[in-house]
C-alpha cells in the first residue's frame, strides 16, 4: 500500500481522471482540495484506490462544545 496527498495524486492523474479513480464527482474534488482537507489517496495492491481524511480528535467543533458545557 502507497499512501499519497490527494494534491499529489490528482497532479499526477489530473482531477477528472482522480475523481473516476475514488468514485467521487471532480467538483466534489475540486472543493476538497480548494478548502485544504487533508487526504490521503491510498493505492492498494490490486491497483484499486481509496482515500482517507486526517481530522484531529477529538474533533474540534465537539471539543468548542464540551467547553462550552462547563
């Protein structure tokens, strides 16, 4: 297993052809990569791909939230 930026990926396949190879639309790709979400494109052995998202935890919006409850 590789894993590489989404940024990466998509400048070496072009984002058309990256969005086809994740089963997601490019204008979804688009904003994913115009927003800075921080993903990772995984090539698995039998040449298929996946992608993961690295988010801290615990999130920070329920980390606001617990916070706020105190």
């Amino acid at each position: 297993m590789e894993r590489i930026p989404l940024a990466d990926f998509c400048e070496a396949h072009g984002q058309t052809a990256a969005a086809k190879k994740l089963c997601i639309t490019q204008g979804a790709l688009s904003k994913a990569l115009r927003i800075g979400r921080k993903v990772d494109v995984i090539t698995h052995r039998d040449g298929s791909f996946s992608a993961e998202e690295i988010k801290p935890f615990p999130s920070q919006s329920q980390a606001s939230r617990d916070s706020e409850v105190v």
